[in-house]
C-alpha cells in the first residue's frame, strides 16, 4: 500500500507540474480559444456521445483499490478488456500466481451515475489471455469477460466488429473512456478523443513503459497534448476502413500513462489475438483442436478408400 502511495502520488506531482506548464503557456492564447481549451476536460477530451459498444469494467471509485477501465463489447455475451483491469495492483511482480477479480460490468452507460444495478450484467468468468504478462507488465494485456446472460441489443447497446486478419489499421480512430481528468479523478461522464497513429512508437524510452512488438501499436497526442490517462485502459481505438468504410475495433488501449507527460499510448493489436479470442468465445477445450483435426483427416482418408 506504501509503495502504491508512493506511485500514485509520483503520478499526481508529474501532471500538476505538466498542467502547470500548459497553463503557462496558454496565457499566450486567445481568450476564447483559451475556454474551448479549459471546456474540454481523458486528458482534454471532448464529451463523447452515446456509445453503444462501451463497457465500463468496474473493480472500485479509486486507484489505490483497483479503480475502472474500459471495455468493449463484441458479441452478445463477451466484452474485450485489457486484462490489468482486472487486478487492484497492475504490475507483473504483484499479480504472478494470482487469480483475476470478478468485475462489475456496465452496459448502455454514458454518466458514472448511470452505473446502477439496472444497468449491470452479471459476469459468468473472465478468461486471461494464456500469455498475459509472461515477461513484462505489457505482454498479451488482454482478458475476455463472459456475461451470465445474452445482451439484448438496441439502440443503447450493440457490439463493435473485430478486425479481419491481417486487416491493418488506417491513420488514426477514435478512443472513449472514463479516465483521469486534469483534476485527477475518473470523469463523470464518457469521453472521447479521435487521435492519429504514431510510426516513431515511444521515442521517449521509459522503464514504465512498454517495449512494443508486433502485437502492439500505438497513438499520438493531439496538439495541445490532449491524451488517454488512467482509468482509459481497455476501451477499443475504433477506426473506420478507408475502402469499406467499415467501422471496427482496431486495438484495446494497454498503456494508458501518457496523460500529458508522454506522447505515445499503447494498444494490443487485435488482428494479431483474433485465433485467441475466437476460440474462447466458441468455448473450445485442449482437445478441441486435436479433435478437429482427427475428424478431418478420418473423412479424407475414408473418401480415399
């Protein structure tokens, strides 16, 4: 808990000493420009829409204890998340050996106030990615949340589409979230931020930051340093097919740190993980692949014969 302490109150000095700076410079802004800035408050994000894929994944009010993150439903029954949502301590060092928690799961929710028991889905088991942080904090940050029941889809609730293998993300997309704020705290109300892809990944090397591999890719800020800050983590980066003009999730947002102190966050690339996600969600067991395969090579050797 010291050592938390600790971490978080690092957190807070570094964003009042960068919010400090930014105000700074913004006395040389116009006044008007200055209140759309100020309005503005994600790290200088813009209130969002109704959002009909978004999952709040809830473990409590407050970091220290685990706080919430995003998530993003993809099925009827299965909401995609980053899988250090679902520990109080996020490091490797603290959650070797350890059992995921059981979160709250909302659906169909725009305000924090909205997270009510009448929009709360019961969750039947949550399902680590087998390679979650094998080597680092970072590695295979994803979890899959299995709900007791089916979502009934409307207009408030609906899933967001996965990526076709191999299908590369365009530019940039748009990112919406709960996280910190400029007055460090989870936002009342859902957020958004449409922010470009970065090809010079986390040039500002850091040992809290992530090496990235070819399962990840990253974001930039925007330039005023608007970005994804705590409590951000596991929303979808949704992006929008040039040619097709479909619209899916790209990547789950991972390193959620950047705030205003860094440039680049970081999010598992989910055309990489489809083969994963896929056979959780058909609930495939060890066998089921070998099982496949015999059944296969049976009716292609008896046609044969």
């Amino acid at each position: 808990m010291w050592a938390s302490s600790v971490v978080l109150l690092l957190a807070v000095w570094t964003c009042l000493a960068d919010r400090t700076a930014a105000e700074e410079s913004a006395h040389s802004l116009s006044g008007s420009r200055l209140a759309s800035l100020r309005s503005k408050r994600m790290i200088g994000a813009t209130l969002a829409p109704h959002v009909p894929w978004q999952a709040m994944v809830y473990l409590s009010d407050t970091v220290l204890d685990g706080g919430l993150g995003g998530g993003a439903l993809i099925s009827d029954r299965w909401v995609l998340t980053a899988g250090r949502n679902l520990f109080v301590r996020k490091s490797r060092q603290d959650n070797q050996g350890k059992s995921p928690l059981i979160p709250k799961v909302y659906l169909g929710i725009h305000g924090r106030v909205e997270a009510t028991e009448a929009n709360a889905f019961a969750v039947e088991k949550v399902v680590l990615h087998p390679g979650f942080q094998n080597h680092t904090d970072w590695d295979n940050d994803l979890a899959l949340i299995q709900l007791k029941s089916p979502v009934v889809m409307s207009d408030k609730v609906t899933p967001i589409p996965l990526p076709e293998k191999g299908q590369i993300p365009p530019n940039g997309g748009v990112i919406t979230g709960w996280g910190w704020g400029t007055d460090f705290a989870f936002s009342p109300s859902l957020k958004f931020l449409a922010l470009p892809l970065s090809d010079s990944c986390l040039q500002e090397r850091s040992v809290f930051a992530p090496t990235v591999d070819e399962n990840m890719f990253c974001s930039g800020s925007l330039e005023f340093g608007q970005n994804v800050c705590f409590g951000d983590a596991g929303s979808a980066l949704v992006v929008e097919d040039p040619d097709t003009k479909e619209i899916y999730a790209a990547g789950i947002l991972s390193y959620d740190k950047p705030c205003r102190e860094r440039q680049n966050a970081v999010y598992m690339k989910l055309s990489a993980y489809l083969p994963w996600i896929h056979s959780v969600i058909r609930g495939d067991t060890e066998q089921s692949a070998a099982l496949r395969s015999d059944a296969m090579t049976k009716m292609y050797s008896w046609q044969r014969q």
